[in-house]
C-alpha cells in the first residue's frame, strides 16, 4: 500500500494523476488517506445495454462447430424450438412468473442468434445473412414505423399511431409485391393482397383473427358464413361435418372480435381453466 502510495505520489508531481476504479467499486481509503497530493477518483463506465450479446455470438458460433448435435441443424429442424420456446414464454407471462421470463425469453433469443448463424454460412445472393443483418433490418423497420418519435410525424393517442402503423404496414407490402412481380400476393393474380405476409404456419384460431383483422383493415368486407351451423348439427337439424365445425369456429372467431376480445387468448385461458377442472377432479377422486 505504502509503495502504491508513494508511486502515484511521485506521479503526481509532474502533473495529475486519475484512479480509474472498476464499475461500482470504491477505492481503497487508507490508499487515498496514504497520498500525499491532490487526487481525483473516476469510476469506469458499466457496459453499453447489449454489449453481453457479443458474449451470445461467440457462444453461439463456437457451439455451430463443435458441438455435432448443433452442427447437424437447419432452419427446418430448429422450427419446432423455436415455436416452443416461444410459447414457454408465452406460459411464464400468463403464469405471471416474471423471475422465469428472463430465462425463457433468453431461450427465444437464443433461436434468433441460431437461427442467424446458421443463415450465416449461406452466400448474399443464397438469402445468407449475419446476426448484424437481422439487427440493421429491424432498427430500420422500427424507425420507419415510428415516425412520431424519429420523424416530423405529430400523434395525440395510441390509437393514431396504429392507425399510422397499419397505413406504413400496407404501403411495405404493396411495395414487397411491386418489387416480386406481385409472387407475394396472396391470392396468386398478381394483385397486392391484405392478406400478404400472413403467415399461414400459426395456430389456426390465431391465423383465422389475423385474417379478419387484415380484411377489416383493408376495407374488405368479405362476410364470415356459418353461424348456428354446429347448433344444428348437433341437434340433428342437419348432418354434423369438419366443413360445418370450421365455418362455425370462423364465425366465432368474427364474432369474438367484433366484440373486442382476442378469441386465441381468450381459448387459451379457458383451456387453462379447463385443466384447473380437471385437475380438482383428479385430487378430489384420490382424497
């Protein structure tokens, strides 16, 4: 302690010294009580926000190669993960079990990292693309979607901004289908669709409330056929099919909507309350 003291000391008489202390960390007082000349302590500045994420990329790429079960991935194969990682987090959000979000949102973080590594190894001009790419598209979607707060655009409500979202939303995908030839329209005739970009691999009561949103929205007023139809099927008004059961949940689903709730979270919740049930049965039967 002493010769530190006596180095900085001595240090200091040809001009002045700063002690640079770790993050958080406080310098020895018997150390400034021992110098002998005017001294000043600056702490190091923490981490940016992000930084660890480096830490996740060299992870992720040393993983890619020596670990043969992830070396054998695709796109393909990591599918399955990266929907169920997505729905374990979605678990710990409706379990309100905040502490196990941190880790299960680092699961579905880790499928975007992997995901990007993977899509690394394939040439531009083969859609490859780094984890930086993926960064770069999204801080550039998100300031063109937000206009209100990186732009000249003024707002006085959320509901401006969706409005102005849905607005900036349909103008990229009219220009996605101008740039392919109309190849991503959804309905195949070349024609710029409300329904382009809807990814038809989600659930199937989720993908039928997208579509009427995305019909709503586009000014289509395609009405959804099928009320009452597994009504009178199962009174035996008439013959009960998957066709009648799939129109009817459509038009459930409509209806759900129009009335403002989310039919996908609202089915989710009552399955869970289902299983509520059938779990006090179990303990009641065993008690």
């Amino acid at each position: 302690m002493e010769g530190l003291a006596a180095l900085l000391s001595s240090a200091a008489a040809s001009g002045p010294v700063v002690w640079l202390a770790w993050p958080g960390e406080a310098a020895d007082p018997a150390l400034l009580e021992a110098l002998s000349v005017p001294f000043s302590v600056l702490n190091g500045s923490p981490d940016l926000p992000g930084a660890h994420l480096l830490d996740l990329v060299a992870i992720t790429d040393r993983l890619r190669v020596s670990c043969p079960w992830d070396r054998e991935q695709t796109h393909t194969s990591l599918l399955r993960y990266l929907i169920e990682e997505a729905y374990e987090a979605a678990e710990t959000i409706e379990d309100g079990d905040l502490g196990a979000l941190r880790e299960e949102i680092g699961d579905v973080l880790f499928q975007v990292f992997f995901h990007a590594r993977v899509a690394s190894e394939r040439a531009a001009v083969d859609d490859g693309f780094t984890i930086d790419d993926v960064a770069d598209t999204l801080a550039a979607k998100l300031i063109r979607r937000h206009p209100h707060v990186f732009g000249s655009v003024s707002v006085s409500s959320a509901g401006e901004v969706n409005a102005n979202w849905e607005a900036i939303k349909k103008a990229e995908r009219a220009e996605k289908a101008a740039l392919a030839g109309g190849a991503d329209a959804g309905n195949g005739s070349g024609v710029a669709s409300a329904l382009d970009g809807v990814p038809f691999g989600q659930p199937a009561l989720s993908l039928a409330a997208q579509l009427l949103r995305r019909a709503e929205r586009g000014g289509v007023p395609v009405p959804v056929d099928g009320a009452g139809a597994v009504a009178d099927g199962l009174d035996g008004g008439s013959e009960l099919t998957g066709e009648r059961v799939g129109a009817e949940l459509m038009a459930l689903a409509a209806r759900a909507q129009a009335a403002g709730f989310d039919p996908e979270l609202e089915l989710r919740a009552a399955a869970r309350r289902f299983a509520d049930q059938v779990r006090d049965s179990e303990r009641q039967r065993h008690s």
